[in-house]
C-alpha cells in the first residue's frame, strides 16, 4: 500500500512540473503584455517599457527559456513574480484561493455525495417512477451549461426572495455583505446565505454527472453472485446492498472523482464571475485580458496541484474500498 501511493504521488510531481511548465511557456508565448503600455497616454517611450517588462520578467525580447529559468527558480522559492502591474502575485493569490477553493470544495461535497445517493436509489428502484422521473432530470441538467444554470439559479432566487419568503434569503452576488456589522453568528448566516447559490450552481451538474455514473455500476452489481450469498448468509436486502452492492459499486466511481473535480474548476471560474466571488477564476479571466503571465502561470500551477491532490484522494478511496489495492 505504502509503495504504491509512493508510486503515484511521485508520478503526480511529474505531472505538475510539466503542467506547470507547458502553462507558462503557452501563456509566455500567446499573451503581449506589450500591448498593456500601447494604449497608455502619453504613450512611454520604448526603452522605460522593456526596462519595466525586464524587472517584471514578462520582457518579449528575452529569450522565451531564459524567461522560464528565471519563473521557474522564484517557484522553487515559492515566489510566483509580480502582476503586470508590478503587486506580487502571492500576495493575491493567498485571499483568493481561500475563495475559490471553499467554493469548490463545497460544490464537490454536496455534488458527489447527493450523486451516488441518487444514482444507487434510481438503480435499485430500477424503471420505476423515481428512476424515469430522475434519468430526466440528470439529462436536463447535463445539457444545461453552468452560465445558464448560474444565471437561472439568481433569477430563480431573486423570485423566490420577493415572492415566496418576503425577505433576502437567497444573495445572489458577491461573498458577504459589505458594511455588515453584527455578531459572529449573523456574519456566519450571511456568508451561508451567499454560499447557497453559488454551491448548487457547482453542485447540480455533479450531482447529475455522478447519479448517471453510479446508477449503471449499481446495475452491474445488483444481480451479482456475492450479493445473492450475502442474502443466502442471513443480510437483509437492506444490508446486503449497502455493505456489498453499494461498497463495490463505489470503486470505479471513486476512480472518476479526480475527473469530475477538474471540470468543477472550469465551472467554478465561470461561477465566479457570474455570482461576483473574487476567487481564482475571475482572476484567470481578468489575467488573460491583461496578458499578465506570471498571473496566467501561477493559476494554472495551483490547479494542476489541485487536481493532482484530487487524484492522490481517488486513490486513497479506491485503496480503502477495494481490498486488492491496499495487498
């Protein structure tokens, strides 16, 4: 077991060093952050910008690997460079990816765990009422694209607070309220209050994703020698398909986690932006207009890692459910 996770984590270095690197020489290579000082009035003269672009390493008249070299030391540091505004990138990053990944992993929770709920129910009540009625549902869902189900969700929850509870319950923008002061629980309330949304946006097109998923490995198994033993040993249908049924149903899905949480980082940035969260995702969106590379890089770095830690979970699950993995 030991040797095995070893194994793994030592090809997920790999893997972000490489992710790493192809994110910077791509953002290096596609964005101008030349361009930012054209449009300045008065225009500077060119010898201050390749002095400025020179002290941010983002200079285009440097070599693209001498760039890297020097990106890719300050990393090693933990010096992710300076915005093309010259703030150090860390210091932007460290509030935002509280943001972000509170955010996601939320989504992530709520999404998996109300997913394989849904999908083992469906497969066990199979061609039933609940089945048909939830297969059209998921499928709804999936073809529904998160800008839609975001905006969607605020005009539902504006509708519902004006109409149903006559008061905000649902807050459709931003992480809190500005200006709020009160107590601890009234501030934790309101932080929950804006988290709502923003959570079922993320969540519902995982929730979708993992029922279909988990509902045809329930099928597999249902029928299964092992289950009809465990029946024949004394379990109850009850037991039997939650100890063994759902236990082994549970292994591919736990394999497909580490997919399903990259994609939740792209709905996320979208989510972002819409419910105005200023988190990891708004920020690679505004970095990309602004060809601010060491931003682009730095991001692409942390979600690499993020998913690379998802995978490490997938496998610590998959070891946990599946004997064979751990001998």
């Amino acid at each position: 077991m030991a040797g095995f996770l070893a194994r793994r984590l030592l090809n997920y270095v790999v893997l972000v060093v490489v992710a790493a690197s192809l994110a910077y020489l791509l953002a290096a290579t596609a964005l101008d952050p030349r361009s930012n000082y054209a449009q300045r009035t008065p225009k500077p003269p060119p010898a201050v910008v390749d002095a400025q672009l020179t002290a941010l390493n983002l200079n285009d008249k440097t070599p693209l690997l001498q760039r890297y070299a020097t990106w890719a030391g300050g990393v090693l540091h933990g010096d992710f460079g300076r915005s093309v505004g010259g703030a150090p990138v860390n210091d932007d990053l460290k509030r935002r990816m509280g943001v972000t990944f509170r955010l996601v992993m939320l989504g992530m929770v709520f999404g998996s765990l109300f997913g394989v709920l849904l999908g083992a129910f469906a497969a066990v009540r199979q061609y039933g009422w609940f089945d048909r009625l939830s297969t059209a549902l998921c499928f709804v869902l999936l073809a529904v694209p998160v800008v839609v189900l975001a905006n969607t969700l605020i005009l539902a929850g504006s509708w519902a607070n004006e109409h149903v509870f006559r008061t905000l319950v649902f807050m459709v923008s931003g992480e809190y309220s500005i200006g709020l002061e009160a107590g601890f629980w009234r501030q934790l309330l309101d932080r929950l209050q804006h988290l709502i949304l923003p959570t079922i946006s993320l969540s519902l097109g995982l929730v979708a994703v993992f029922s279909r998923y988990q509902r045809n490995m329930m099928l597999d198994v249902l029928g299964a020698d092992f289950v009809r033993t465990a029946r024949a040993k004394g379990l109850t249908r009850r037991q039997a398909l939650i100890k063994h049924a759902l236990r082994t149903a549970l292994i591919p899905v736990a394999t497909y986690f580490a997919f399903t949480f990259a994609a939740l980082l792209m709905g996320a940035t979208f989510t972002e932006k819409i419910f105005g969260w200023h988190g990891l995702g708004e920020q690679l969106i505004n970095s990309i207009f602004s060809n601010d590379v060491n931003t682009v890089a730095a991001i692409s770095l942390l979600a690499a890692v993020a998913v690379l830690c998802a995978s490490l979970a997938s496998d610590l699950l998959q070891a946990a459910l599946d004997p064979r993995v751990r001998a």
